[in-house]
C-alpha cells in the first residue's frame, strides 16, 4: 500500500497527503509553496548528465541554478568539504538522499546524508534533519547506525555522514521471504530491541520502528548484525535534551509529510502527546507480527479506518496466518500488542528477557524432536 499521509498542523493526527483542510477542525492546512524544476537537458548532446558542467572544478558543486532540484546524481563527483568524495547514490527519500563517499585522508567508506533541495523550504525541516544526527551520534550502541560528521554544502544544504553498511532491511527481507524462520526473528528483535533499550535509557523514543528502518548488515556464515537506522522523528525525554530547545512537539505539528502510520499505538493514533518509550514496543509487536505473517496487523483503505482500526480493531491470530507458530511467540507477540499501554511491554528489557526464554524453549524442543 503507497498511500502517505500529511501530519496536520492543528490536530496533530496524520490525514490524506492532499487534505486541503483539516477534517477535524477544518482549518486550512498550508503547505510550503514547491520549487520549480528546471526543463530537463535535451537528449543527444552526448554528456553524462550527472556530471559537472563544463569549465566547473571538479572538487566543488556546479552552480545552483544549473542543477535541477530533483535530479541527486548532481553531488556525484563532488568532494564535500574538501573530505567526503561523492562516489554514487545509494538511495533517495522525500526526507534524504544516500550517498556512497569516501573520506579521503582514511581511505574510509562512509554514508553521506543529504537533505534534498525539495525539502530545505520546509517548516522546521533542517531542524529534523540535526536531531537525527544528534541523537544517533550520542547513543553509541553497536545496534545503532553510528554517525561520524556533521556540516552543510555551499548551497546551506545539511549533510552528515554515517557507517556505510552493506546488507538489505527487514522490510526487503520479509517481502523476499514472507516469513522468517522464529529463530531469525528471535536474534534479529534481541538487536532491535538492545538498540531500543539504549536509547530509552538516554531519554530517546525512536518513534519510527518499522522494516525498513531495521538494517540486516552481511556477515559470512553469520546470522546478520542488526542496525537501526533514521532517528529523525525520535522524541527527547531527558531534561538536558528539553533544555536545549529541541521541541520535538512542535516539529510534530508542522504539517511534514511522515510516511505511512501501519506501525503508530493505539495512544499516537488518539492524538495522545504524552507518550513514552511503550509506543516502540508496539511498533515491535508490529514488527514482529509482519516478520512471522508477512502482513501487516492493521490495514485499511483511508488513514482514519487504519487509525480507526489501530485504536478499536483486534488483528488476526497469527496462528490463523501460520498455523506452525509456536504458541511462545504468539503470545509475546499479543503481549507487545496489547492496546492497553499498561498491559503491555513496560520496557525493552522485559521484552528481551521473554524473548530469550522463549529461544530457549524452542531450542530444547528442537534437541529433544
């Protein structure tokens, strides 16, 4: 399902992205006037579009007027601050474009994070942008994606760079796969949930779980290392975070386009402010439900019967969708799904601790079979 939704400026609840006004209040929702994009080059003038034009030094970006706004191979064979060389795009978002670099004093491969030019316009978006930087560069976990550097382009564009890592996500996995073997799902939601653990013990609530945000690094006849990836909508509880400034509610209330809420509890889908690290963990049980089904929980054709259906609606049983589920895991599964916040998960750490006695039952089962 690509439907996407639009974080409305008023009542805080996700509506379709071409709302004109807010349903709830019926207030207009105002939006950043778009940029318009230059004519694309004609065809047959035999260069490479993706490179610089002519006359231009190699080592600093062409001139902003001669780049189109929405083309991102444009930084490709630029060096960035004289340190970072643009090698390739890894890929590209409406919140960020990826790219292969190189810092070249270290030989070292890196991600360079870019906000694109369509986004710079936006309310608050360079704002976003930092806090991601900001909260994965001082949760230094190995299950958290480390971040290296911060600046900006020429153009005042921010960038920051990042581990480069080599693997496929979750999301990319289960629709390989439909469902992981339980042992798979068991190691990878440890990880996850090591990483979750970590940055709720620093004030941190990810807000964002979902598959593609979990990266499945390769290893050689390893089970994949897990990182976790995108704070960029991740809410700050500590007072030394709040002190600073950083008001991640209002940044919730600015009308950004915040992709699909499949994965929002049932407190995020009643327009509840004041949640707490416990919205992660029903994105877990989420997670965790897609991961053995292949599905979803929770769907719907418009964004108010999903959130309808979030708040009021009971998903399948997982076994009905695989009957081979042993009933351990349904049952941590229920458990993180629980729409009642204090009968659910109360802390990563809880999680993990079922998580593991269940591995080891299945494990004894398995040696006993």
């Amino acid at each position: 399902m690509s439907q996407r939704f639009l974080r409305c400026p008023h009542c805080g609840l996700p509506h379709d992205e071409a709302a004109a006004t807010c349903p709830t209040s019926g207030r207009v929702i105002e939006r950043a006037k778009p940029t318009t994009a230059p004519p694309p080059a004609r065809e047959g003038t035999g260069r490479d579009p993706s490179a610089p034009p002519p006359g231009a030094r190699a080592d600093s970006p062409p001139p902003r007027s001669e780049r189109p706004p929405t083309d991102p191979r444009a930084l490709i064979g630029v060096t960035v601050d004289g340190v970072y060389a643009v090698k390739g795009l890894i890929g590209r978002g409406g919140m960020a474009a990826i790219y292969d670099a190189e810092q070249t004093l270290l030989g070292r491969h890196v991600a360079l994070k870019v906000m694109p030019f369509e986004r710079s316009a936006a309310p608050d978006a360079e704002r976003r942008f930092l806090r991601e930087a900001r909260a994965a560069s001082i949760l230094n976990h190995p299950n958290i994606c480390q971040v290296f550097d911060f600046g900006s382009l020429p153009d005042g564009r921010p960038y920051f760079t990042m581990e480069r890592l080599y693997g496929e996500t979750l999301g990319e996995r289960i629709d390989r796969e439909g469902g992981l073997s339980f042992f798979d799902l068991i190691d990878i939601m440890l990880q996850v949930l090591s990483g979750l653990g970590a940055a709720h013990k620093k004030g941190i609530i990810h807000r964002d779980i979902k598959p593609e945000n979990v990266f499945l690094v390769a290893r050689d006849g390893k089970p994949s290392f897990v990182k976790l990836l995108d704070f960029g909508v991740a809410k700050a509880q500590s007072p030394e975070t709040a002190r600073s400034g950083d008001d991640t509610t209002q940044l919730t209330r600015t009308g950004i386009v915040m992709g699909t809420p499949y994965y929002m509890a049932p407190e995020q889908a009643l327009g509840d402010r004041h949640f707490d690290p416990r919205v992660d963990l029903w994105s877990c049980g989420v997670l965790m439900y897609e991961a053995v089904t292949g599905k979803r929980p929770f769907g719907a054709t418009t964004h108010q019967a999903l959130l309808q259906a979030i708040i009021s609606e009971c998903p399948r049983k997982v076994s009905e969708l695989r009957p081979s589920t042993p009933p351990e895991i349904e049952l941590v599964i229920d458990k993180a799904l629980e729409k009642d916040r204090e009968r659910r998960y109360q802390s990563a750490l809880e999680l993990i601790g079922d998580l593991q006695r269940v591995r080891e039952r299945l494990a004894r089962r398995a040696q006993s079979a």
